[in-house]
C-alpha cells in the first residue's frame, strides 16, 4: 500500500512540476513581460497584437509603422517638424499635426532593440499628441504591445 501512494504522490508531484514549469517558462519567456500591464492612473491598459509578419531589421519594424495602423495611440508626433501650440487638443491643430509627417530618419535611430529568448524586440519610445509617454514594442515574428501614460 504504501509503495502505491508512494507513486501516486510521485506522479502528482512530477505533474505540477512540469505544469508550474511550463507557466514560469512561458513568463520568462514572453518578450513583453507577463502578465499584460494593466491600467493605472492616466496610463493603460497594455494593448498586445500577432500581425503575423517577419521584422528582420529596425528598417523593417520603422516600414511597418509606416505603413500599418497599429492602433489610436501610434502617433510618432514628437519625431513631428512641427510648432506646438498652447491648444494641443483644438481639432485644427491635431489636424495640423495629423498632416504632417514623421522624420523617418529620426524614428530609425531612435529604435532601440534588444534580444529576448530566441525573439529580437524592437523598442520605441514615442510622445504622441505631444501629451505623455508611449512605448511600441514589436517582435521579430510580428507581435506587438503598446503601452503608455498620457498627461506628464
């Protein structure tokens, strides 16, 4: 009897083993840290994406937001030549800046990128509507997060 309890202990033992392996594998290997971030105070909540697409180089990742919606807070308006205004929010001046475009050069340079895993992330850091702090965190194998607070 006891070498029957003896194994069913073992095999339960080996089983949540292998179960709290697979989640704390997976958190250390999620490139945006686990779990998503949620909202606070002027911040949030962490948007994730799977575009499903192969980013090989910061060329790629700068094209793709050129030329992908990713979603409303993706607005590269501090990479912006433009002259801010006392009424960031008046509707003639966010259509003036919706006009303009971004410094594509400047927004190469500015991506940072880091290995994670078997994964590159690209990283930039953005202002948009010139009100706070935004990241853009995308994947070498296309998934993305947003995140960021607005107001200083």
């Amino acid at each position: 009897m006891n070498k029957k309890l003896f194994y069913i202990l073992f095999i339960i033992s080996i089983l949540v083993i292998v179960s709290l392996s697979y989640y704390v594998i997976g958190y250390l290997l999620d490139p945006f840290g686990a779990p998503q971030r949620g909202a606070g105070a002027n911040c949030g909540p962490e948007e994730r994406y799977d575009f499903g697409v192969d980013i090989n180089s910061k060329q790629d990742f700068v094209n793709f937001i050129k030329t992908h919606e990713i979603n409303q807070w993706v607005r590269l308006d501090n990479f912006k030549n433009v002259n801010y205004s006392a009424s960031y929010f008046e509707e003639p001046y966010l259509d003036y800046l919706k006009s303009k475009e971004a410094n594509w050069s400047e927004v190469l340079d500015a991506v940072k990128t880091k290995n994670v895993g078997f994964k590159t992330l690209y990283v930039l850091d953005y202002v948009p509507f010139s009100c706070g702090e935004f990241t853009l965190k995308m994947t070498s194998d296309g998934k993305a997060s947003v995140y960021g607070c607005y107001g200083y």
